[in-house]
C-alpha cells in the first residue's frame, strides 16, 4: 500500500484505538488510521471490537477496489485468536490530534 495508506502485512499486528458506528481508529506502528470495518459472517455473534483490542492481519486483498485487510482479534490473555474476524477497508491517515 502506498500514500496514505499504511504499510500492512500478513501476520502485523494492528491496535484499535477507538471504535466508531461504522469506522474504527486504528494504531499501525506509531501512525492512526481511520478505515471502515465489518465483521465476518463466520464470527461468533460475541464478537465487538472494544478500544485496546489487538488484531492479527491475516490476509491483504490488494487486488480488491478498495483495498482489503481481513484480521482476527486476540484473546487478551492468551493472545491467540479468538474467533472473531473482521474486514478493515477504505484506510484514512490522520494526525494524532484529530483522533
């Protein structure tokens, strides 16, 4: 990914800093980024993200019209994957304030 896009890939491990109705911000290396996300059809229906969550980026669908990253979110214990999958799209930078 280029511009203002974030660097993703598989096996990166992203921070949800905030999240919001239909958009989320989100901690890739020390930049944030706002993007939309979506869970999964396959998640579990006790899936929804919180602030802190950790997410494992398990695809990049770079080929797609909006590019696509499809992650899992890490048990907090164990950080192991929980179950719950989420599509982040339509990536955003913003600047620290803004957040």
């Amino acid at each position: 990914m280029h511009g203002d896009r974030p660097l993703i890939g598989k096996n990166r491990l992203l921070l949800i800093r905030q999240v919001e109705a239909s958009h989320v911000i989100v901690e890739i290396g020390s930049l944030l980024y706002r993007a939309r996300y979506m869970v999964t059809m396959e998640s579990p229906s006790r899936c929804q993200l919180q602030p802190g969550d950790y997410m494992l980026v398990l695809n990049v669908n770079l080929q797609a019209v909006h590019p696509m990253t499809i992650t899992e979110r890490l048990d907090q214990r164990t950080r192991t994957g929980d179950g719950c999958q989420y599509t982040f799209y339509d990536y955003e930078a913003i600047s620290q304030r803004d957040s």
